[in-house]
C-alpha cells in the first residue's frame, strides 16, 4: 500500500501496531491460591460460597454506576458485537472530553468463574473452575490519556477479575510529535534529545526515556 500510494505521502514511520497486555493475579488462577485470597480479604473463608462470590460482582457493578453517575461519566450497556473501540472513538469525536476516563461500556464476554462445592456435611469443599465458562459482565473503561491518547481497560467484573489493558502505538507517536518529543534524522525516529546506538547493526536508537524506535528497513 505504502508503495501504491507513495506519491501522496509526505513520509513513513514504523511502530507498534495494537498492544494488548493481560492482566490477573496469579493467585486467583487456581482454586488453593484464590481461597487463600479469599481468606486475606475476609479473615476466613467461612462465606466463601456461589452467593457471595455473586454479590461481590452485583457490588462493584453498583458502586461503579453509583460512582459514574455522580462523576458524570457514562455507562452504557452494549451487545458483546459491538465495537467498543469505535465507540469510544464516537464519543471523544462528539464530546468535550477531558483527560482521565471518559467513558465505562458494559457487555458480556466468557471469564474465569470460580464454582464453590459443598461437601456432604455443608462445608466448603472444592474450588473448580466453571466449564465452559460463563459469560459475565465486562467493563471497558474508556481513558484519555495525555501520552498515549485513547487507552482502553477491559476487566471482568466477576471475581478473580481478569483484565486487559489496550494501547495504540499511532496515538503515542502523533502525541508525542504534536508536543516536540521527536524528530526525524535520515530514516530513523528518535525521541527525547540524548541518544546512543545499540548494538553493531546500528538498527536501535534509545533515548534517556528509555524509548527506542525501530528503523524503516525492519
């Protein structure tokens, strides 16, 4: 595509596309660890139980909408097609958006649930995870960032609470050239102003912010 349409571009840069980063505690990805959690954040795990673990997501759904509505951030419930991403875009396209969350869209997706057995006696039994999982409620909270411009946090709202955190490697390059942070030397992008080449083929240059840009060729 560059090639077809060089005549009207004025230049090229390479960056990361679309990063995704997991995130969980790893305690809560198997049934020993998740009860000793349990058993930090309770005291016990007397009420550990499909009840309880049930009202824990019931209550962070209502204190974030509670929270929302006093903040004046919206939530809106969408279907799991819905592009959550081009959403927000809409929305940062039709409001006056200030830095920090803008917007919390709610959908339901597949998690990790954890399942509570009983022994014969009533007591807490095993921990086993629901096969297949669930589609619970998840929460996209929509953030404008001044670096990385528009950043997204998916969390499931059910416990152990997996998330994923999404960044946009085009919005950090046009912030960062629309305040001065880079400058274009030959074919390489560099950022800050101290920089020193790595290695012998010279591919790399790191700035003092610890940030490097890869050349055009790789």
């Amino acid at each position: 595509m560059s090639a077809l349409y060089s005549e009207f571009l004025e230049g090229g840069y390479d960056c990361v596309d679309r990063v995704v980063l997991n995130a969980y505690f790893s305690m809560g990805q198997t049934g020993g660890g998740f009860r000793m959690w349990w058993r930090e954040l309770n005291g016990s795990d007397e009420n550990l139980d499909d009840n309880h673990l049930m009202r824990m997501a019931g209550r962070f759904s209502r204190r974030l909408r509670a929270w929302a509505k006093a903040n004046g951030i919206p939530v809106i419930y969408c279907s799991p097609a819905d592009d959550k991403h081009k959403m927000g875009e809409q929305h940062l396209a039709t409001h006056d958006v200030k830095s920090g969350l803008f917007l919390v869209l709610v959908s339901k997706a597949p998690a990790l649930v954890w399942e509570a057995q009983q022994t014969g006696t009533g007591k807490l039994g095993q921990l086993v995870p629901k096969d297949p999982w669930p589609y619970v409620n998840h929460y996209s909270f929509h953030i404008l960032d001044p670096d990385w411009g528009h950043v997204t946090i998916q969390m499931s709202g059910h416990p152990p609470c997996g998330a994923q955190v999404i960044l946009n490697g085009h919005e950090y390059v046009a912030g960062a050239k629309s305040r001065g942070r880079f400058y274009q030397t030959g074919e390489l992008l560099h950022l800050g102003q101290q920089r020193h080449r790595l290695g012998e083929d010279r591919r790399y240059l790191v700035s003092k912010r610890d940030c490097r840009a890869p050349a055009s060729t790789l």
